[in-house]
C-alpha cells in the first residue's frame, strides 16, 4: 500500500509540474506567432574551424555568409528563390539587360542606404584578374566577363552601371535562364569607401565606415587572415556569429 501511494504520489507532482508549465508554453507560442520581429536577430553558426575569409569576393563557401549577407535575391523557404535588396526587376524583350531597383530601406549596418554603386563595385572587384576570385567564372555571360577574367579588358568594362542611387542595370552577351538564381549566390554589394584591417576573433576593433554586423568569435583564440567585413541583411537584420569549435 505504501509502494502504491508513493508512485501515485509520483505521478500527481508530475502532473502538477506539467500543468504549471503549460501556460508558459501557450504564452511563448502566441508570441511566436505575432509576426513581429524582434530589434535584435542573431544567428549563431557552428563549425570545427574559422572561416579563412568573409570577403565576398575571396569566400570559397557561401553556407555561412548566406546568414549575415543578402544579394538581388535570396532563397527562401524550400530553396525557392525571392526579392532580396531588389524591390522590382524589369526584363528587355531580348533578356539581355535586367534593370533593378534597389530597395529603398536597404541599409549598410552604419545606417547608410545601399545603392547600385555598391553593387557596381563590388561585381568588378570580384571579376579583376588581380582579386583571383574562385567564383569570378560565376558572372560569366555577363557583357564582357569573359574578357575581363582573362585579362584582355579592366574590369571596368564589366556590363554593370548604376543608373541612379537605387538603379542598377545589368547587360549580358547572350540570354541567361539561370541569372536570377546566380544574383543569388556570388552577387552580394559592398561598401566602396570600406577599408578594414586584419582582426583577431573576438577582439576587433569596429572599423568606420564599417559593414560589420557581428563579430566573429573564437573557442580557440584562433584568427581570420583577411578582413573581416560583410554587410547587415537589410530585410532580416540578422547578425550572424561564428563559432568556432576547433
């Protein structure tokens, strides 16, 4: 009799605790579903050693800088591709020139809007033959890449132009099906003005103007070789934290 009245015993605090924390449940899942974003967004990556670089055009690997970077699209749920900075996209009849319009609350992680030039300058310094970019085969089709990657044209010539603060045009040599899916990998802008110096992890100094969103940080006291510069995801405002395991 005493064995049976201690696991009913058992069982009635059991149930006690359960009902007692039921309500918190429901309270955390209501606000879950509010839609409201919190001011903060923070994404903490795992991995067994540090990234060599986050430089958009130098990166080797984008799985991790897709948390904390944002191109003219991005995927989204089911690997679906969606609007990232750009807010509207006009095709020519021929498809060979995309004009984008740049999201107006696109914003640098300092505040400052993100405007065509951002993309204009970024795209050549990737497709120089001096950066020595592994994704530079990436633009390939567009007007003039080819020729660039080879040394036959400054990256000048790349068929890129910013039209206006917020509109980017893109022309190509030949029609390209895939493009918008490729706007979403190697394509990302950066800050034309940026100038960031190598940094130990978790112990940089910010630099200004700066893209940093975060800071990578280090179980191992380990350092990253480049610069240490990404840009704020403006329609998320995720900040993205490297961890390294190693």
């Amino acid at each position: 009799m005493k064995r049976l009245l201690s696991v009913l015993g058992v069982l009635g605090l059991t149930l006690l605790v359960l009902t007692g924390c039921h309500p918190s449940t429901q309270s955390a899942t209501k606000s879950d579903n509010k839609g409201v974003m919190l001011h903060n967004q923070n994404v903490t990556i795992v991995q067994q050693t540090p990234p060599d670089t986050v430089d958009i055009s130098k990166v080797t690997s984008f799985s991790k800088l897709r948390s904390s970077t944002e191109g003219l699209f991005r995927q989204g749920k089911n690997g679906h591709l969606v609007a990232g900075l750009a807010s509207k996209t006009q095709v020519s009849h021929n498809s060979t020139i995309y004009d984008f319009t740049i999201r107006q609350n696109a914003r640098w992680s300092n505040g400052q809007p993100i405007t065509a030039q951002d993309f204009v300058y970024s795209w050549k310094r990737t497709i120089a033959k001096s950066t020595h970019s592994v994704n530079a085969n990436l633009f390939a089709g567009i007007k003039n890449a080819t020729a660039i990657r080879r040394g036959q044209l400054p990256a000048s010539k790349l068929g890129v132009t910013a039209v206006s603060a917020h509109h980017l045009r893109v022309t190509l040599d030949h029609p390209i099906a895939y493009f918008k899916t490729l706007l979403a990998y190697p394509y990302s802008p950066r800050k034309a003005k940026l100038r960031c110096k190598d940094m130990a992890l978790g112990m940089a100094k910010e630099p200004a103007p700066s893209c940093t969103v975060g800071r990578l940080s280090s179980s191992n006291g380990g350092q990253i070789a480049r610069p240490v510069c990404w840009h704020l995801t403006p329609t998320t405002g995720i900040s993205a934290t490297c961890t390294s395991t190693g």
